[in-house]
C-alpha cells in the first residue's frame, strides 16, 4: 500500500516563497519547524491551521491551500508567533500578506466580514491617518449589505444589521467612545505616500 508523499517543486514553489517573503518582509526560508509559534498561536487549534504550516505549505508551494485557510482569516496578529520564533518570523505580517494576495487574486474570503473589516479599517485610516468610527462603520457596513443582497440575504437581514450596530453605537456614545470629529493626522501626506507606496509595489 502506497502513501502519500509531498513533492517539492521549485518551479511551483519559489514564486510563491519569493512573493510573500518580498511583500511580508519575513525570511520564511529561515523557519526550521521547531513549531514553537504552534504551541502559542491563540487561534490554531480552531483553524486547524498553526504558522508552522502555514509557512511549510507556501515553501511547498500550495498557493491554494495558502489562500483559502482560516488562519489568514481569524489571526488576531498578537505577535505570540514572532515572540516565540528564534528567527523572529512574524506570521502575522505573513497573514496580512495573504489577505492582500487573496484580495487581488478576486478570491473569495473565507470570513466575509473579516475581510470588509479589514478593508474598511485601512480605507479609514488612509483618509484621516488615523481611524474615524463613523466613516468606518459606514464602510463595512456598506460592504456587507451589498454582500448581503449579493447573496440572497434580502433587506431583512440588512435591516436585522443595522439595528444591531446602532445598539452598539449607542453604547459607544454612553462611553463617551464614539467620535464624530473627522480630526486629521499632522503631516497626513507622509501617510498618503506610504499606502500609495504599499500600493505600487503590490502591482495594484
């Protein structure tokens, strides 16, 4: 009875290895798989997914599998991994760097809301330097309404959303947590060049 056995095959595998390394700015080659950052990632038992393998699987090359796993999804980029690693590999700029691929790529997102967060969070901050909650809670939720009557969800579920988040608005407004000043950022050009750099070298 045979079994299965993984293949390396660089011509497969090095674009990949290059591409995230250059993107993330992690040596990845430098993992040796002692898996320490398994033994700390809060979410990998969940995921089914540890940065150790998510590492072992973009060095063999398995762009699919890379793309399309809960760990870039639900990271909560608490940097345990990075603390952890003799080679200070911060998986979670590697998971950023997935989410950016996976978005180009006009992959679907595995977690929806996860993504629109993502993508709202960056939007805002690029505006103002800093993140405003009103224009950011406008933007998700933008996203996931046309998400939702994209797919079905009707104006039921729309509405079943933004009573929920006006609930929770309404308790950041008692906390005094809710802002409705769009302050800027001193110098907020300086932050424009950076996401138009970040941008330019993503080829997008």
């Amino acid at each position: 009875m045979s079994s299965s056995v993984l293949q390396f095959r660089p011509e497969l595998s090095q674009p990949l290895i290059q591409e995230v390394m250059d993107r993330s700015g992690q040596n990845l080659l430098a993992c040796y798989q002692c898996r320490r950052c398994a033994a700390g990632c809060p979410v990998g038992e969940e995921t089914g997914v540890t940065p150790d393998r998510l590492i072992r699987m973009i060095i063999f090359g398995e762009r699919e599998e890379v793309l399309n796993n809960l760990l870039v999804w639900k990271c909560v980029a608490c940097y345990t991994c990075g603390t952890r690693c003799p080679n200070n590999i911060q998986t979670a700029r590697i998971n950023e760097t997935l989410k950016q691929i996976s978005k180009e790529a006009h992959i679907e997102p595995l977690l929806p809301r996860v993504s629109a967060f993502h993508d709202a969070f960056l939007r805002s901050a690029s505006h103002f330097g800093r993140v405003n909650e009103l224009e950011f809670i406008g933007l998700y939720e933008m996203q996931n309404t046309k998400r939702e009557l994209k797919h079905g969800g009707g104006w039921k579920a729309v509405a079943a959303e933004m009573k929920n988040q006006v609930k929770l608005g309404i308790s950041m407004m008692k906390k005094k947590r809710m802002h409705f000043r769009l302050d800027k950022i001193k110098r907020l050009s300086e932050i424009k060049r950076l996401y138009k750099k970040a941008k330019d070298k993503a080829g997008g």
